[in-house]
C-alpha cells in the first residue's frame, strides 16, 4: 500500500460497507467505474484520478491479506480521525443551538433503548422457534408412538380374530366329526 490509500477510505471510495463480501465490492466497483471512466469522462481531469483510486480500492480490498492488514492497521486510523472531526464539530453547534444538543441527547438515548430491544425481540423470535421446532418433534414422536401402538393393536386383534376363527374352525370340525361318526353308529346300528 502506498501512502496515498493510507489516508484514504477505501470503503467510502467504493461505495461499501466494512462487512461487504468480495462480490459486493467488485458489483460496486463496476458501478461507479463506468461513471467515472476516463475514456466516458474526456474533458474531466478528476474522472481519471477517481477511476486510479477505485482501481487502487479494488486491488487492496479483493486481495485478502492486503485486505485484513488495511482493515486492522489503516482503517481504524481513518474512522478516528473522523470521529475526532466530528466531535470537533458538534460542540460548535450546541454551543449556539443548545435545542439541537436536547435533541441529540433524546435521539441518542432513543437509539440506546432501541438496540438491546431489538435484541430481546430477536433472542424472543430465536427462542419461540426452538419452542416451536421442540413442539413439533415432539408432536411427531408422539405421533409415531400412537400410530407404532395402534398398528400393534391391530396385530394383536388380527391374531386375536384369528385364533378365534381357528377355534371356531376345530369346533365345527369336531362337531362334524361326531355327527358323522353317530351317524355311522346308527348306521351300524340299522344294519345289524
């Protein structure tokens, strides 16, 4: 890196967020190269220093390593110093426009009870899922259980049924048996 891109924000240049993957930073590049293209951009000398920058960006945020070390080495540098900008201009404001400083106090204070809601809101979503999916497996394996007892009922009744149907079965075939040996014995019988 040379010492221009380390005063420079290269994010800013590019137009992404600190967290933008590698395809995000290539999409955007590609977005703000075609508008700040010299050959697009004749008679405009900063077109070709801004398309030099961005192509400088794109070299050092899509090469992983030169990326890690900009990112922990350059970029808290920058963010510092327009931290330190920034609150070198806000005392100036409220020093004249003391509603202004209300203001920003009630929207600074707005913005601190919203965050750890948002929190609880998203810790409450995550755990009404898990309840929900918990509710669910649940629900199923008791599902099972009916379904695998009611199967086994029904076994148990077909060879309940069966052993019935068996019995009956020997009965008759008893019964048939003996009427038709008396009926031989009579039968005997007349012909003696």
């Amino acid at each position: 890196m040379d010492d221009d891109q380390l005063k420079l924000d290269l994010y800013k240049i590019i137009g992404v967020t600190t967290t933008a993957s590698e395809n995000e930073i290539k999409k955007a590049y590609r977005k703000k190269a075609l508008s700040c293209h010299p050959d697009k951009n004749p008679d405009n000398p900063k077109a070709t220093k801004l398309f030099l920058q961005l192509s400088k960006a794109l070299e050092v945020l899509t090469d992983k390593p030169a990326r890690a070390a900009y990112d922990k080495i350059v970029y808290p540098r920058i963010q510092a110093k327009f931290r330190a900008e920034e609150l070198n201009s806000k005392p100036k404001k409220f020093k004249y426009y003391p509603e202004a400083r209300v203001e920003a106090f009630r929207q600074a204070r707005q913005e601190a009870l919203r965050r750890p809601m948002e929190a609880r809101q998203e810790a409450l979503k995550r755990l009404m899922r898990a309840r929900q999916e918990a509710f669910r497996r649940s629900l199923e394996a008791r599902q099972e259980v009916c379904r695998r007892l009611r199967e086994g009922r029904q076994e148990a009744f077909r060879k309940s049924l069966e052993a019935r149907h068996e019995e009956f079965r020997r009965l008759r075939d008893a019964r048939q048996e003996a009427f038709r040996r008396s009926l031989e014995a009579r039968e005997e019988a007349i012909r003696r």
